[in-house]
C-alpha cells in the first residue's frame, strides 16, 4: 500500500485546444539547425537520444502524392490540414505519449507535441514556413496513475505577422483562448519534447535517467520552464532536497510566476526541515498560485501527512472542485475523510471512485487500508 508523500509536479506538453487563432508574439524565430546539434550534443554526452523530426521517405511519398507541391502556401496548408485529420485516416489525441513523427504518422495517435512535430515536418518538406509557437503560461491538468500532471501547449504557427495562423490540434475548448503564444525555435521544441520523455521516466520510477536528460536540457535551454521543473522533481524523487530546493530557487528568480515551481519548493524545503523557508514560499505562493489544483492538493497531502484530517479533507474537496472525474484525489479524499471519523463522506468519495474506474487498484487499496469499505 502506497499513501506516501507526493513527489511534485509534473509539466509535459499534451493538452490541446484552438482549433485556429491569431499568433500574439510579435517576434518570429525562424527554423534554424540546432535542434540536430542538440541532439548531435546530447549523444556525444551518452544519452540515448534521437531526433524525433526525422521523415521516412514514405512519409514523404505520400504527402509528395496528395498534396501538390505548386499550389499557394495557404491552400498546400489546408491539404496538408486534411490529410492527417481525415476521417478515413484519422488522427487520434492521446494524453501524454509524445512520439517522434515517424511513429506518430504510422500510428496516427500522439499529443499535441507530436503533432505538431509531424505538421512542421511535412509542412516544410512542402516548402512551408513554419514554426512552433508554445504556451506556456496557461495550465491544463491531467492524471497518470499516481501523478498528477500540469500541462503546457505547443501549435504550429505559420506566417511572420502577430495575426497569422496557429495550426492546433484541437478537440476540445479550455482556457487556452486566453493563452498567448510565443515563437520559438526547432531546438526548444525538441527540446520540449526530451522533456516529456524525462517525464515517463520519472513516472515510471528512473529518476536518475530522468535527472542527466533534465539537466543537460536546462543547460542549453534555460529560457524554458518545464525544463527547470521536471529536474526539481527529478531530484525530490531521489531525496536530494538540498539540490532540488538550489534549482527551485534560480528558476523562481528567472520566472516568478511559474506556478508548479511553487508547490515543488515548498516540498522540498519540508523535506529539508526547513519550515521558515516553506512558510515563506507559501506566502508569496498564495497571491500567485492559490486557487490552482496542483497547488491546493499538495497542501492538501501535507496536511494529510500531518495527521490534520478534517482539514486536508476540506483541502482536497477544493482540489477536486475543479476535476470531479479525478481517481487520484478521490482516493486520497476517502483517506483523508475516514481518518477523521467521517465515514458517510468517505463512502461517497469512495462510491464515486466506482462508479469513474470500477476496475482501478486504488479500490483495493483502499479497501485493504479500511476494512469498513469491503463489500460496498
């Protein structure tokens, strides 16, 4: 039975929404050769890294054959929009699996990172002019097992005006409309994407591998958040707090309104003992990041872990405002519920869990950890 502390939070890139918008950046960076040095560096150091933007020549044969090289910019954009969102063919969004664009293209499944890999790809091998434009400043949500992930954007943007177009793999509609996007160049993007790999490794438990890809990536790409994040999280999961908290504290100098830092400093410097400094993060936490999810639940594990039941358990309700469907703070709602002797909330947060995922192991472990939910 696991009901340890958490382990921070998590920023990939795979939520989408806007299906088209204007671009706000008014600076256009454009494609340049250094995401192939990136990863030309990254190999020399021995990390096993490929580049994910690497065309198959019959991906190139098939968009040589439905889309015709002549024709004006815009219209080979439409095409080329068609061709991987036609219904025959389809293109599946799959929250958190970033694949390189061969895979994604033969698949035809992936998050807004693969797409937006293989859009540019194919794009330009139609001579295109695009370029990845990335939001970072707007958060989605998301869950994997145990993790609770926040999420940033990447799109397609085409054309050097603030008002031209954003290509975007988009389903659904969240407060992304209100997100401004920035251009930024193949390497960042790249970039973006070893990022999320880093992530799987440090959901699947391989904090270490995860910590020399992180580390490397700050290093070259220190203009990016997630970046600095991820390695904060890398070294909470290896109980190095002292180097989590060193890394917590110069990305909040360069980006002080990064939200998820927040929370990851604040659990490093419990894990310290440092409680002044946690205290301090809180305060200046509370007018930036108070009302957010990840935040409001990580205040709520550590009220949990305090023994403060009745008040981790109003905690995690206001987590859960927001993200009714959530397996993950409904179990530890059912926890923190039945620890405070409040049996008849329990059952209810412990009912919902059944009726979300009738089949998910939190069930059993929570029935192994309070006998009085056994036969419900």
């Amino acid at each position: 039975m696991r009901v340890g502390r958490w382990r921070g939070v998590v920023v990939g890139l795979g939520l989408v929404a806007l299906a088209a918008a204007g671009c706000q950046s008014t600076k256009i960076i454009p494609p340049d050769l250094a995401a192939k040095e990136l990863v030309a560096e990254a190999r020399e150091r021995g990390l096993r890294l490929e580049d994910p933007m690497q065309l198959s020549p019959d991906m190139e044969h098939d968009v040589d054959v439905a889309i015709d090289h002549r024709g004006e910019p815009r219209e080979r954009l439409h095409k080329l929009i068609r061709h991987l969102n036609d219904r025959q063919i389809g293109f599946e969004h799959v929250h958190g699996v970033s694949l390189p664009v061969q895979r994604a293209y033969h698949e035809r499944r992936g998050d807004c990172m693969s797409y937006a890999m293989l859009f540019v790809a194919l794009s330009r091998h139609l001579g295109l002019d695009t370029h990845f434009v990335h939001a970072s400043e707007v958060l989605a949500f998301y869950e994997n097992g145990d993790t609770l992930y926040a999420s940033s954007h990447i799109a397609v943007g085409f054309g050097k005006n603030p008002d031209d177009i954003v290509v975007d793999f988009a389903n659904e509609y969240d407060d992304w409309h209100l997100a401004s996007y920035r251009a930024i160049d193949d390497a960042a993007a790249v970039a973006l994407y070893f990022n999320n790999l880093a992530a799987y490794e440090l959901n699947d438990g391989h904090a270490a591998e995860a910590e020399k890809v992180l580390s490397f990536l700050v290093e070259k790409r220190p203009n990016l958040e997630e970046l600095h994040n991820n390695l904060i999280v890398a070294y909470l999961r290896q109980k190095r707090g002292q180097e989590a908290l060193g890394v917590a504290n110069k990305a909040i100098s360069l980006f002080p309104n990064y939200k998820p830092f927040y929370t990851n400093a604040i659990l490093a410097a419990y894990d310290l003992g440092k409680l002044d400094l946690a205290h301090h993060y809180e305060a200046r936490a509370q007018a930036i990041v108070a009302n957010d999810p990840l935040y409001v639940f990580a205040q709520a594990l550590e009220l949990y872990r305090d023994a403060q039941y009745t008040r981790a358990a109003e905690e995690f309700e206001r987590a859960l405002s927001g993200r009714k469907d959530s397996i993950v703070i409904n179990a530890w709602l059912v926890r923190a519920y039945l620890s405070a002797g409040n049996r008849q909330e329990g059952i209810q947060a412990f009912a919902r869990i059944q009726k979300l995922a009738p089949e998910d192991r939190r069930l059993k472990e929570l029935t192994g950890q309070f006998p009085e939910l056994r036969g419900l």
